[in-house]
C-alpha cells in the first residue's frame, strides 16, 4: 500500500511538473457592485466553465494561452459577452451585471391553479433596485426597547411559593438620530439612554450589531453571527428557498396582501425560515417574519426578526418597526428576550457633508445617561407592560434604597465582615464606599503550592484598588511566596495606574524576584524542564496609549539581574518522570537592561464613543504592528548588547456565506548580536502533544523548539467554514458540526528549513451551563526539508467570549 502511494504521489508530482494552466479569475456583481452568487463563468464555444461562489469570485483554469470569449450570466441579469487575451499565468476579469427586471415586470402568469409565490417575490426582487437607491441616503430618529427575562427553574419546588418575588429582567431604552450614506456610512448620536440590569445579553442597543436589510442579496448580523444569512428577496435566493402561499387577505384599507412561506430549499446553512406578506400590483413588502438560520448562533438558541413596512412617500414604504425576539437556555436557567425598534422623522438625502461620516460611528454624550422620566414618557413608543412597570419600579426603588447611606454602610459591614469562608476558600475583601477603595486578600486554600519549581511553596496574594469618579484607576498588588525545600523568599510587587479611559493610557511598573522562564510561551511538555526556568529580580516600566484612532504606541524598560537556579535543591522523585537528566542550566549572573518601543496600527478603525470609553468596532485594514527591542550594555553593569526588529500583518475578513478566514505573517530579525544571552533569543515554537493550538500564534507539527537569529518568514492562516460544507450533505447537517482548515508555513535560510503544515478538523458548539465552548479534532499533517513529521491527530478546545463576541480564535 505504502508503495502504491508513493507511486501515486510520483506520478501526480510529473504531471504537475510537465501540465501548466492559466488561470482566468474575478468577481460578478451587479450594478451596485453587491456580489452575485451562483452566476455562471463560461468560455464560449468550450466545455470549461464555472460557477462563482456567495462573494461572486469565480475561477476558471485553461490549458493554453490565446484569446478567449468569456460569457457571464445569471438569473434576473442580462448576459455579459467579454472578449480576453490570456497571455500570462494569471488574469483577473470582473463582470458587473445589469439587472434584467423590465423584461421580468412584463412577465404575466395567468394559471389559475399555480401557486404564484415565486413570480411575486420575482416582483419584488425586479422593483428592489429603485428601493435602494431611494434609500441609499436617509436619516431617522430611532427608540429602542430591548428586554430579557431570566428564569430559574430549581430541582425542588420551594415549600412556600406563595411568596410574591420582582421580575426577574434586564431592560434597557434608547433613543438616537440615525444617519446612514450607501454603501457603508454610518452615524449615531444618542440622545437618550436608560439601563437597569444586567445589559450584556440584550440584542441591538446600536445599529452597528446588525443591518437587517432584505432587499440586499446577503444580511449581515455581525453581533448576532460571524455568518451573513441569504435573502429570500434575491435572484440567489429564487435558488435557495421554497415559497408557498399560505393564504390571500384584504387589509384595514382594502388591499390584497399575500402571505407567502419562506422556507430552505437547498442544502444550506445560511437559509431563513418563516413568511412574508406582499402587496399586490404595488409589490411593496408589507411584512416579514424570519427565523435566522440556528446553526450560527453564538449566544441563542432561536433568533426571530419581524419587520413591518408603511409608505413615508406616496410610493416608498420603509420599515417603521422591528421586532428581534430570542432565547436561550443553559441547565436550569432560561433567557427570553425581545427586541422593539420604532423608527420616525425619516428623512430621505438630508443635506450633510461628507466630514460627518468618520470613523466615529456612534456617540453617546453623558447627558444622554441623565434623562428623567418626563423624557422617556415622551419619547417611548409602545407602553410598558405590568411586568416592565414592577420592575422599574422596584429597579428605581431598589437604587434609591442602595443609594442612602443606611444600606451602603451596611453593604460595606457585610462584604468587610471576617469569616471563616471568606479566609479560607473565597477571599477576605475590604471596601471603603466613600473613597472607591477596595482591598483583596487570597483564601487560605490558594496558599499552599505543593508542585513548583524547587519544591513546595506558601503564597499569598494583596490587592489594592482605588477607582475616581472619572472611571480612572490606581492599584497595587503584592505577590510574596516562601519555599519550604530551600528557605528562598521570593514575591513581584505591581503598580498600575490609568490616567485615560478613552485612549486606555496607563502605566505599570513591577519589581521584585521570582522564578522565569527562558521562552515563556514554549510547548507544555518543555515548561516541565527545570531547563527552561532561571532566577530574576528585576524592574519593569511599561507606558501604553492610543496617540491617534488606530495607532497605539507602547514604551517599555527593563532592568534584570539573573542567575541560575542550579543550587537548589529539587524533588528527585519527580526527576524520575524523565527519562533524561532534569537539571537546570549552569551559568554565571549577569546584569541586563533594555528598552522596547511598539507601534501597532489599524487604518480606519471604527468605534463608539461613550462619555467615558471607547468601543473599538474594527476595519476593513489588517493591523500593522512594528516592534523594536534593543539591549542596552554598560549601564547599571548591563552586559547585553544587541538590536531585534519585528514586523507582523494580521487581518480577519469575512466571506459571506463561505466562512471567515484569519491571516497573520510576521518577519524578525538581530541587526546586533554582540552580546546576546539565552533569554533574549527568537525561538519557534513546536507544538503541543495532543493539543490543538492556536493556529495563528503557533505550529502544530513541529518537532522541536529552536531560536532563529536571521531573517525569517512565518505565516499562519485558518478558515472557518461554519458549516458551509457538511450542511449540504442531509445526514451530516443534523449533526451541526462545524469545519475548519488552515496552514502553517516557515521559512528559516540559516537552519536550511523549509516548513509547510495543513490542518483539517470538526468543531461542536456545546453548552455548559452558561458557558459555550466549541470541541473538535483536527488532522495535521506537515512537510519539512528536515525531520518530517507526517500525521497526526490533535483535539480542540475554545470558549466563547461573551464580551468581546468572539472565540479565541
């Protein structure tokens, strides 16, 4: 078998080495430059031919140079004939589509027992264009409601629930001016906003979470979904979905409204599932009522938007209302939530200046944070409901009650109170209400440390933390520990201050002695080698703040004294878990001072502006990050000297319905290397036994941790396809697996490697408790100029990020 293999790679190797192609590629999309998915890419007069993918990019590979016709088409476009001559490896030809609705308006079905609903949303598809160019430019004052309900369902039914308990919610209100320029300008400016609870899992408290917009070809819900969903009102979605009348009324004003079911037809992932109503002879959408595809949900279980449309002129209807409602379960306790949106004063091509859109998309002044009922009274759309009335009024009643000094020093009494809970297993605190001042001790059972580097250790941990009523922030933290086995007092005592929130300036300084590692970030099986560990007293000064919108600037010192740790004395029994020598290295103290300066750079970063933080949204650009570390010899006895420049591009971009894929690549090199200790080498990792890293810091396959001096090139990149390709197989599509692939590649001239991994692998989100986590295996396999190391299998294992709406990777 292995032979038969081999000859097969032979062979496949020859040809590949005698057979080359030329490559004709680009991207479809219609006239308002939106892709066009599933359009078909033919050469004319030939039997080659593609489709393109959800983006609309397509790629067709030819045998022979020449000219060549290319011919475009799609349903609901008018064909394009384009004529090239391919003379290189590679062309790039994009088409650009014109919509053929007036040949589709004039389409009459007259079978009375068909069911209609294609040709209607045909209808509507062919008038959606004049839509999104008449809103294109608009402006609205918007007022949200956004509310959850937490219920806790315990094993035994509690003896007496008779017992009258408040409402359980999370409730906030907004209101805002929208402002919104084609394609992707946006602007918000609250004016108004009121929280009580708990407002981490309320959905949509800003436009920018998602853009419900049916009359394009793909949704994007970013805070909802890392994955667009496929509108059922577009010529890719005649493909996807089925529609079926489910019944024809007449409305309050005598119009005939048809109720079409809105349901997947094709094996996809990204397909909703519900119904809407449509307007006959005008075709306007009167309503929509759409379950979004459960298989990308992040945070819920079930996520329903209904949309309800009215006429602002005599011939444009908009949505005035939005509904969002979802839940969610996790063990025995359940979330609802819901979701209103009211919009009015829609203004059409309001006069603005282009200076008004920037990077600052929404903005939210501190005024807005102090509005009394008579405002909300005013402003709010919809009246509260028994069970919202109870809980403002015991919400407000409540803040009123933990306001006044009575409560807070008895708030205070409880938490400073010394018990024998808080000084062994949770921690005794301290709080001083009047000054912000808080203090923490660790318990007792964090105390003892029996397997550490040199045996057995007591430790303890202090904090101190002082919060100002700008939201800036003092603390200082002492670390001390004792080793039984040696008798060394060791500890790290840490000062941290941020002097602003909005550019989340700070400085931190630390000194003290411990134990540190040689790579701190190595493989686990090499952090169990006393090998890897030394002796530090050192300090430290760091200084981090954003200079402009995107463009962070840090500046850090150093100063260490280090020594080796081979006279200690170590547990022998643990030595015997090695099958080699677990002895420390062996070298004389020295003295080491350096300087470090970072940039790191993201062009057109969006944000959100809040009176006292900024919300970073992203870009369209990677990040650019430049670092300089230089060792400093002759002060303080310094005996390092030499200077290390990084350079590194990283980016995540989404690809519609296809997945999403994170790349970064990074370049290093030593100008100086006079004088350059262990510590301060460049090392490349190996990878983990068993474990699946990240595969945007680290190599999977690799065999051996080894330091590069010289120039390197070092390049990850993944792909999630978040189930974009077993949800078109029926079976595997219940299973809701998730793929993902990706490839690792390292170049290092001075150690003569070349280095290529690719990965492979099934991920399932699971729920625990309120956590989710997302398991998996993955296959990895690698080639290397050197020390090949074929397969393997590995396991993964994420958790989600409720704040910062994401995975780890």
């Amino acid at each position: 078998m292995r032979a038969l293999l081999l000859l097969l790679l032979i062979l496949c190797c020859t040809f590949s080495a005698y057979a080359r192609y030329y490559v004709v590629k680009g991207q479809v999309t219609d006239n308002r430059l939106q892709p066009i998915p599933f359009a078909t890419v033919v050469v004319k007069d030939t039997k080659w031919g593609t489709r393109t993918d959800m983006d609309g990019h397509y790629e067709i590979a030819l045998m022979a140079q020449g000219e060549y016709t290319l011919v475009a088409s799609a349903m609901g476009y008018k064909s394009m004939v384009q004529k090239i001559a391919l003379f290189a490896d590679t062309l790039e030809q994009h088409f650009l589509l014109d919509d053929a609705s007036k040949s589709i308006k004039e389409v009459e079905v007259k079978a009375k027992k068909v069911d209609r609903s294609e040709e209607i949303i045909r209808m509507v598809i062919a008038q959606k264009e004049a839509w999104l160019s008449a809103t294109n430019d608009y402006s609205a004052s918007l007022y949200i409601k956004a509310v959850q309900e937490n219920i806790f369902t315990p094993k035994k039914k509690p003896q007496n629930d008779t017992v009258v308990k408040p409402p359980n919610l999370n409730m906030a209100e907004i209101k805002m001016e929208r402002y919104f320029r084609a394609p992707d300008k946006l602007k918000e400016i609250r004016t108004g906003y009121q929280a009580r609870g708990n407002t981490f899992g309320l959905f949509f408290l800003t436009t920018t979470d998602a853009d419900f917009n049916f009359y394009r070809n793909l949704v994007k819900a970013p805070a909802l979904s890392e994955t667009p969903a496929l509108s059922p009102f577009s010529y890719s979605g005649l493909m996807g979905y089925r529609y079926k009348m489910q019944k024809i009324y007449n409305d309050s004003a005598g119009r005939k409204v048809y109720q079409i079911k809105v349901s997947p037809g094709a094996l996809s992932n990204a397909l909703c599932t519900g119904y809407v109503e449509v307007y006959d002879s005008t075709w306007k959408v009167k309503y929509i009522d759409l379950e979004w595809p459960a298989f990308h949900l992040s945070e819920y279980d079930k996520f329903t938007i209904r949309q309800w449309f009215e006429p602002i002129t005599d011939s444009l209807w908009f949505p005035v209302r939005q509904e969002y409602i979802y839940q969610a379960k996790a063990g025995r306790t359940s979330q609802s939530g819901r979701t209103a949106v009211y919009y009015s004063d829609i203004k059409l091509k309001p006069e603005l200046s282009n200076r008004f859109f920037n990077n600052e998309v929404s903005v939210t002044s501190k005024e807005a944070y102090e509005r009394d009922s008579s405002f909300w009274k005013k402003e709010r759309k919809e009246p509260l409901t028994q069970k919202e009335i109870a809980f403002i009024h015991f919400n407000d009643s409540m803040k009123v009650l933990r306001q006044s000094k009575p409560y807070l020093d008895s708030i205070d009494k409880a938490f400073n109170k010394i018990t024998p809970l808080k000084i062994g297993l949770t921690g005794q605190g301290y709080y001083k209400r009047s000054q912000e001042l808080r203090v923490n001790f660790a318990p007792l059972v964090t105390t003892f440390i029996p397997f550490y580097i040199g045996g057995a250790r007591l430790a303890t941990f202090i904090n101190i933390e002082k919060t100002f009523p700008n939201k800036k922030q003092v603390s200082f933290s002492i670390a001390p520990s004792y080793g039984l086995r040696n008798n060394d007092l060791k500890g790290t005592v840490t000062a941290f201050g941020m002097y602003n929130t909005f550019s989340r300036a700070f400085f931190r300084a630390t000194v003290g002695r411990d134990f540190a590692a040689v790579f701190a970030g190595d493989s686990y099986i090499n952090m169990l080698r006393r090998t890897n560990y030394y002796e530090n007293t050192r300090f430290e000064l760091v200084h981090s703040i954003e200079i402009l919108n995107g463009l962070r600037f840090n500046l850090e010192a150093e100063f260490a004294n280090r020594r080796s740790i081979s006279n200690y004395n170590f547990n022998k029994t643990f030595d015997s878990l090695f099958n080699q020598p677990n002895q420390p290295a062996d070298f004389k103290p020295y003295n080491a001072l350096y300087g470090k300066v970072s940039f790191s750079y993201t062009p057109f970063q969006k944000y959100i502006r809040q009176p006292l933080e900024k919300v970073i949204l992203g870009s369209k650009w990677p990040t650019f990050t430049l670092s300089y570390r230089k060792g400093i010899p002759g002060i303080f006895n310094s005996t390092i000297d030499f200077d290390y420049m990084q350079f590194s591009i990283e980016k995540e971009f989404k690809l519609g319905l296809v997945g999403i894929s994170q790349f970064k690549v990074s370049s290093g090199k030593f100008f100086n290397t006079r004088k350059l200790e262990l510590v301060d080498y460049k090392f490349m990792r190996r990878g983990d036994p068993y474990i699946f890293d990240n595969p945007l810091n680290y190599y999977q396959a690799l065999d051996s941790t080894f330091p590069v001096f010289e120039p390197y090139f070092e390049g990850h990149y993944l792909h999630k396809f978040n189930g974009a390709i077993l949800n078109k197989i029926p079976f595997l599509k219940q299973l809701k697996l998730m793929e993902i692939a990706g490839a690792g590649l390292l170049y290092v001239p001075e150690n003569n490697l070349q280095y290529v991994e690719g990965f492979v692998g099934l991920e399932k989100i699971i729920r625990l408790w309120e956590a989710r986590y997302k398991i998996g295996v993955v296959f990895v396999t690698s080639y290397a100029n050197r020390n090949p190391n074929p397969f393997q299998f590995k396991i993964t294992l994420d958790m989600y990020d409720i704040r910062r709406n994401s995975w780890s990777y």
